[in-house]
C-alpha cells in the first residue's frame, strides 16, 4: 500500500471516528435538555399552584377586612 493511501485511509478513519463521537455527544446534550424540561414544567406547575393558594388566602383575606370594615362603619352610624 503507498503513502498517499495510508494517508487518506488514517485520515478518513479519524474522520469517521471524529463524526461517530460527535453524534453521541450531541444526543446525550439532547437527552439533558429534554429531562431538564421535564424538571421545569414540574417547577412551574408547583409555583403556579402555590400561587393560586395564595390567590386563594388574599382572597378569603380580603372577604373578612371588608367585613370588619363594614361592620365598623355600622357601629360608627348607630352611635351617631
């Protein structure tokens, strides 16, 4: 076999294995980023439940101040 074909066969060897590796690579980056997704979309669904709790708290919150208030307004006019 001659140089230049030793050359070219090394050459396309590295290539091939140069490809080969850099696929596996890309797909294990894809893998991570689609899990990280998951772990993401599980983040996000717990934040927006803790926040309609919260709605909910401020809502029943707000139900009792107006209460007091109406209440105090009552005690305000009966005593005039």
């Amino acid at each position: 076999m001659s140089t230049v074909s030793k050359v070219v066969l090394g050459a396309s060897v590295l290539l091939s294995g140069a490809v080969v590796v850099g696929v596996h690579v890309q797909q294990r980056r894809v893998r991570e980023r689609l899990r990280e997704g998951v772990f993401r979309d599980l983040e996000r669904q717990n934040r927006k439940q803790e926040n309609l709790r919260l709605l909910e708290e401020q809502i029943v919150l707000t139900k009792q101040l107006e209460m007091e208030r109406s209440k105090m307004l009552m005690a305000r006019e009966s005593q005039q």
